[in-house]
C-alpha cells in the first residue's frame, strides 16, 4: 500500500484499496456498524480513509462535492439493491422460494458492482482536486488526515446528528484500518 500512487491511477486504485481494506479483520465489522446504525455510506468512509493515506486533507468544497455526486447513486441504486438483497435473506430458509440463493448472491454481485461505480466516481474526484500528502503513506499522519476526512464527512452528511452516532464509532474504523495509529 506505500507505492506512489499516479493520479490517473486513482479511480482503480481506490477500488483496489477498499478490497483489501474491507476483507482485514474488524474492518468489514465496523464499517457495517456505521452503515447499519447511522447512515453512514460505506464507499464515502472508504474513500475518506483512502485519502487520508495518499493525499492532503480533503477541503470542505471537494467534501461537498463528493457528497452531492454519490448522494443519489448511493440511495438509488446502492442502497435499493442492498434492501433488496436483505429481503431475500427471509426466504432462504424455506423450501418455497427455489433458487432465490442465486438469485441473492447476484444481487450481491450487483450491489459490489454499484459499490465499485461509487468509489470509481470518488477516484476521480481525488484525481481532480486532491494534492499529494508529501509522508509515507504508512505513517501517522495518514491515520490523522483519515480521522479527519471522517469528522468532515459526518459533519457535513449529518451523520453526527444521527441518534446512535458516537466518535467511537469512527475511531472504530480508523483503528481497525490503520491498526490503532
């Protein structure tokens, strides 16, 4: 993860990011958790985690804008293909519904799809108005651009207002992506 990073690189790198991020142990755990309990759009907490060890800190326009440019993607069809698999999961277990184990696991396929449409869009938007931090991707400093990226975003996504939101829930992340930094 500490290779340099070419701009036009960024919309498949930050895809390339956020697989290997996801599957470490904990992490999955504790995006879920912001997802589940305060709204919280995975792809955008990736992408701010992402930035945090590649690039200065995000400004509040470019924020803004990465909020406005996912926002409908994100609800529309992220979020419908995500519901809709979850409502699959009720008809699993009875003999009734065949072959809806298939039929879930590509909506599954679809809603990773639709994930990976959203950080391509956010790649982009790093490639265009982010500059280059000038540490190593692995140091401290990137946990602490991360950390803040994500008091940005909960601010301005009005996570922060949410009734089960906490910054540990946040802090959660960060130490489970940058092992505690």
């Amino acid at each position: 993860m500490s290779e340099e990073v070419g701009a036009a690189d960024a919309p498949e790198n930050v895809k390339n990011w956020a697989n290997a991020v996801y599957a470490r142990s904990g992490v999955s755990d504790a995006l879920l958790q912001l997802q589940d309990r305060i709204g919280a759009d995975v792809c955008l907490v990736l992408w701010c985690c992402w930035a945090g060890e590649r690039f200065k800190l995000i400004p509040e326009p470019v924020m803004r804008l990465a909020l406005d440019r996912t926002a409908h993607w994100n609800a529309d069809a992220t979020r419908s293909l995500r519901e809709a698999r979850r409502a699959m999961k009720l008809f699993l277990a009875t003999d009734d519904y065949q072959g809806v184990h298939g039929l879930r696991e590509k909506v599954k396929a679809l809603e990773l799809e639709a994930e990976y449409v959203e950080l391509g869009v956010l790649g982009q938007i790093a490639e265009r108005f982010l500059t280059a931090a000038e540490d190593i991707a692995g140091s401290d400093g990137a946990a602490s651009r991360a950390r803040k990226n994500l008091a940005l975003y909960a601010g301005l996504a009005g996570l922060s207002k949410a009734e089960d939101f906490s910054t540990g829930l946040l802090h959660n992340v960060i130490d489970n992506i940058f092992g505690g930094r």
